[in-house]
C-alpha cells in the first residue's frame, strides 16, 4: 500500500468512526428508536445478540436471524416483519 492509499484508508476511517459514534450515543436519537430483532441482514446489526454469540456490531452472520437486532424509528419494527424481542 502506497503513502496515498494508507492516507485515503485512515480519512475514510475517521469518518465512519465520527459518523456512527456521534449516532450511537446521541440520547435524544435512541429515545426516538426501538430495537427491531429478525430483521438484520448479515453483517449489519447494531450490536450484541440477544443469545450472546457476539457481543459487537457488524458480526452478524445470517440474514434475518432472530436475535440480532437493529435500531430503527419508534412503531416502524413490526410493519418491516421484525419482532420487539429477540428469540
């Protein structure tokens, strides 16, 4: 990797880090938000699963696996065919 592509790498890095951070601990944000299980596409959950097969964000394997979740607007989970609950 050259000096240009290392440089490209670190910015694109510090964006997504100062993107998401700031969304994940806003309070007024999740107030706003519910978590909504089974409906998560592979490697795009939020956080930990419900069963305790991972404890981080971004480690989902499955499509639509019941206990990942993801944070989506309050009333919005259910219509989108996801549950309140994970199991």
């Amino acid at each position: 990797m050259n000096k240009r592509q290392a440089l490209i790498a670190a910015a694109l890095a510090g964006m997504y880090t100062v993107s998401s951070g700031a969304a994940a601990h806003d309070p007024v944000d999740k107030a706003e938000k519910e978590k909504c299980y089974g409906i998560v596409k592979a490697g795009q959950n939020d956080c930990s699963s419900a069963n305790g097969s991972h404890s981080c964000s971004g480690q989902s394997t499955v499509d639509h696996a019941p206990e990942e979740w993801k944070f989506v607007a309050k009333g919005t989970c259910e219509k989108a065919g996801g549950k309140l609950t994970g199991k």
